[in-house]
C-alpha cells in the first residue's frame, strides 16, 4: 500500500475504514465488489491480487457458494 494508513487508503478505494478492520478480523467476508475497488484503490488486477489462490481444482475439498437474490 506504499506506505499509506487504512483510513487514506480506504478511502481511496471508496470503502468505509472499518469495513478493513472487519475484513481482517474475519468479522466480515470480503466481496468481489469490494476487491475489485480495492484493486482499483492498487492499480492493478484482481488476477494480481488472487495469484497464489488454489483453483477449485486444485483443491477438492473447497466447498464455492453461490447465492441468488430474486429482484
């Protein structure tokens, strides 16, 4: 994060400073919209960010979970 705090880099990406907090204290589950302002907050691609990250193949016991919201 070159160097930044929390509360200036949350609010570069447009997320509330405690809402990081919760991510890294495991109280809240990070969503894909979240990474991806924090990714333009980064300038770079989530593929960056997730490198290292198993594929669901590589990892048969990862359990994906999809849900839907009817509108």
């Amino acid at each position: 994060m070159s160097g930044q705090n929390q509360k200036d880099f949350s609010k570069q990406c447009g997320l509330d400073r405690t809402y990081f907090g919760r991510v890294e204290r495991g109280e809240r589950n990070l969503t894909f919209s979240s990474l991806c302002q924090i990714c333009a907050g980064l300038n770079c691609d989530i593929a960056t960010v997730t490198e290292g990250i198993p594929h669901l193949t590589d990892a048969p016991n990862a359990c994906l979970t999809i849900s839907f919201v009817s509108h």
